[in-house]
C-alpha cells in the first residue's frame, strides 16, 4: 500500500513537472515574440527638407501718402476696401492752399503788368538813344530792369504752378488698383509733410498672389536655388498645407548676435484669398525626394540589442560597424547591414540585397513582464 501510495505521489509530480515545462516554455517563446516593438519594413516616398520661418506679405504694397501739409477733411476708403487706380482715397481741407494759389496769381498779374510796362519803357528809350537823347549807360539800366521783370513773370507762374500742384495734391488718389490693408488716419486729423510725407493707407496690389520673407540660416543657404518647391502651414490653418516656389535668394546677409542669416523670397499663390498679409509661414524647403523606395523607422538603425551595447564580441558587434538594422527572425534579432539614402527626420531610405518589403524590422526593446511573472511561478513550484 505504501508503495502503490508513493508511486501515486511520483507520477503525479511527474506530470506537474512536465505540465510546468510545457507552461513555461510556451511563455518563454511567447515572452520572445512580444519582446521587441517592431514594424513591416515599407516602400514609400521620403522627403528631405530644410525648415525655417518667414512672414506672408503683399507682393506690391504701396504707402500712400500726403505731400501738402493740412487737416483731414474726407475720407473714401477704409480698411479692405477695392480701389482702384487714380481713385479718391481722402481729401484734405482745401482753404489754406486755395488762398495760397489766389495770391499766386495775383502776384502774376502783377508781374505780367510789371513787364508790359518795362518793355513798353525799353522800347522809348532805345528811341531816345537812335537820337542820341540819351547814354548808352541809362539804355542798359532800363534793358536790365526789363530783363528782371521778365524773370519775376517766369518765377510768379512757377510760383502758380507749384500752388495749384498743392491744391491738387489735397486730393489723395490711390496710385494703384488694389485692396486697402491700412488706414492710418481719421477726419478732423493733422498731417504734416514739413520733413517726412505721412503714411495715411497702405494699398496691396494683388492679394491672389502673395510672397513669403523667409529667414535661412547660413548652414543651409547653399541647398536652395531659384525655382526650388517649398512647403509651409499657418497657425491659423496648422491642418492644410500649401506650396510656393523660390523666387529670390539676396546676397545681403542679416547678422544678429554673431548669427549670420539669408533673406529667401518665395511667391505664392493665394488664389482663395485663405492666406493674409503678416501670418507667420512654417517652412520646409524640399532639398531632395525620392518616391517608392524601401524605408525604415530612424528608431530602427538606432536599435541595437542589449548583448551589443554591453560589449559582447561576436557577430553582432561586427556588423555594427556599419549602418545595421535588426530583423526579428524566428524570434530573435537578425542584424543586417544596409546602405543608407537620404532621411526626412522620420523614415530613413535603405537598400540591401538581403532585405524587402514586409521584413519585420526591430525598433526598440519592451519590457518583459511575462518573463518575471514566469520566474516567480516557477519558484513556487
């Protein structure tokens, strides 16, 4: 009895043991499989681009302005506004320089008399001086007071002229057909043109197309050309993007803070009217781009295994040497060496004969909690 008991008590640790084995090994390979995050290696387009800032303006914006001193008596258009060319903008009070002009030409009426009359006097006098009346001296004084009256004509019209150039400039017209982004001025206010001519609006020509200032860094200046594409988004509209093509790139450079940057012009086209003048541009300049080739994660050539980095010898630390990525085969990581294309920050062009499309390629490691539950029930056992 004791021993058919104890035969009992073997057969049944027996099968305990070997269902703990099965349990356990299955996790392990489990545990395996689930141990490293991985993707399908893809084929797919990558983009280099270079990034940097820039502010949307007008392509024409034109400051007008006054060139008479006055008070604002009336004004035509406001902000958004469609103008067009020669249109009447604002007007200042006249009165000042209507009076101005009425005494310009009273000054030459004055004048023209003032001339008739020396002319009429040159005439007699060089009569007298046919009959030797008078002296060849008393003829020029009155031949040079006839040539200063004729002078005061000349400058009294000149006189008329610029007073009625400034009565018509009272009238400010728009110098451009276009759309009103600023009005800087009010009915009733004073403006003086005595040493700088006073911005009252500011007149886009064409908002349909529109231009980006961009600010490049000098480290980059060299990657860009006329005509290159650039991408960009607005914070006003982060989700859409748009396109623009380089149009200029100045030789002048900016420097701040011994920071040497590069003033980039790219045209745009605004068709829809979205885009206004002063949003901020995010900008990325398309250097490079290659369309259904094999990429990877970055994470992926960055990945290496544990055993690797602590500075085991073998096989793995060989093929380090070079840009590797590891495939996961048959749950274990596979290194494989590749040649590496251009990147856009994200995915990273590869190309190796030992790799294709759908590869499942290792990112990173993940921990383990299947393993150190396992452990832990063995040691109950």
């Amino acid at each position: 009895m004791v021993i058919a008991g104890t035969r009992k008590i073997i057969i049944v640790l027996i099968l305990v043991t070997i269902a703990a084995a099965y349990w356990y090994g299955g996790d392990t390979q489990e545990s395996l499989a689930n141990k490293y995050k991985t993707r399908s290696i893809e084929r797919g387009d990558i983009i280099q681009t270079i990034s940097a800032n820039g502010t949307l303006t007008p392509v024409v914006l034109v400051n007008v302005g006054t060139q008479v001193s006055g008070t604002v008596a009336k004004l035509h258009a406001d902000f958004n506004d469609q103008v067009e060319i020669g249109q009447i903008l604002a007007e200042l009070d006249p009165a000042i320089l209507r009076a101005q002009l009425q005494q310009s030409k009273a000054n030459l009426l004055n004048a023209q008399v003032a001339l008739r009359i020396a002319e009429s006097k040159l005439r007699r006098y060089r009569l007298l001086k046919e009959k030797e009346f008078i002296s060849s001296e008393a003829l020029e004084i009155i031949e040079q007071e006839t040539e200063a009256a004729r002078a005061q004509l000349a400058i009294n019209k000149a006189q008329v002229e610029r007073d009625q150039a400034n009565l018509n400039y009272s009238v400010i017209r728009s110098p451009i057909s276009g759309v009103v982004i600023a009005r800087d001025v009010d009915i009733g206010q004073t403006v003086a043109a005595n040493f700088q001519t006073p911005i009252l609006f500011q007149i886009a020509k064409d908002l349909r197309q529109m231009q980006i200032n961009i600010s490049v860094a000098e480290a980059d200046i060299g990657q860009l050309h006329i005509g290159q594409l650039i991408n960009f988004t607005v914070d006003a509209f982060q989700q859409r993007k748009f396109s623009g093509t380089v149009k200029q790139v100045r030789l002048n450079p900016t420097i701040q803070e011994n920071v040497v940057t590069y003033n980039v012009v790219a045209m745009v086209d605004n068709d829809d009217g979205t885009l206004l003048p002063g949003m901020t541009a995010n900008i990325h300049f398309v250097v490079k781009q290659k369309n259904d080739v094999l990429r990877v994660p970055n994470a992926a050539l960055r990945f290496q295994p544990k055993n690797l980095e602590s500075g085991e010898s073998g096989k793995l630390t060989q093929s380090s040497q070079q840009p590797t990525v590891y495939l996961l085969t048959e749950n274990h990581p596979l290194p494989k060496t590749v040649t590496t294309g251009i990147t856009d920050g994200n995915f990273t062009e590869i190309s190796s004969s030992e790799i294709k499309a759908g590869d499942k390629v290792i990112l990173s490691e993940v921990a383990d909690k299947k393993e150190s539950e396992s452990k832990f029930k063995l040691r109950v056992f």
